[in-house]
C-alpha cells in the first residue's frame, strides 16, 4: 500500500495515464479494460507473486513492457525473470524517483526508436 502510494505521489505531474492495483487480480482486470504500454510489478504480492503475474502478461500481452519492483531478498526470482525474459528491468527498492522517472522516459524513447527503425527496414524490403 505505501509502494502504490509513494509511486502515485512520484508520477502525479508526469503526462502518463497511471493505473493502480492492489494485487494481481486487480492488474489484470485493468490490463483486459485497458491498453497499458508499461507495468511495474512489486515481486511480493498477496495471491499471485509480481513473477507469475508478469509472466501471464506476457502471454496475454507480449506488447506490454514489464518491470519489477524489488528488494534484494527476491534475487534469485529476480533474475529467473530477467533470464527468461518475464521483465524487461528491474528496479530495486528503495528507489529514487527522479532516477524511477528518467528509466521510465528512456524506456518509452527506446521503445519509439525500435519501432522507427523496424518501420524503415520493413520499407527497405
């Protein structure tokens, strides 16, 4: 609760429609409601871990960028997910949120370069 909270004060003047939930059930009820470009997912959640949800977004959602939020204990789960390509990044806690703000940024000019580029070699062909 204090996470979604800290995460809600840190993006309140930032230009991006910003979802919250409070377990996994709630996020996916708002990824089939919503089209979300970008989750960050905590690793301890209640019900379904921020792993396993992660990993049914993206086989229901391969388009949606996937980010863990974590402690140093959830190491390991950490890495199975970055090895398996369940997330794309993580973001360990605690966490500055100016640095939080500028990742999510960079992410999203990355993510506009890559479909550029993919664009221009579909042209070149």
């Amino acid at each position: 609760m204090n996470i979604l909270k800290a995460l809600n004060r840190a993006f309140l003047d930032e230009d991006y429609e910003v979802f919250f939930a409070q377990n996994a059930e709630e996020a996916l009820k708002i990824m089939e409601e919503s089209h979300i470009d970008l989750i960050i997912s905590d690793m301890r959640m209640p019900n379904i871990s921020g792993f396993e949800l992660l990993k049914i977004i993206k086989q229901r959602y391969p388009s949606t960028i996937r980010v863990i939020l974590s402690g140093y204990a959830d190491e390991n789960l950490v890495f199975r997910a970055l090895q398996t390509n369940i997330a794309k990044l993580c973001i360990l806690k605690p966490w500055d949120n100016e640095r939080l703000k500028q990742i999510i940024r960079n992410i999203f000019e990355l993510e506009d370069l890559m479909k550029a580029l993919t664009l221009s070699v579909k042209r070149c062909f």
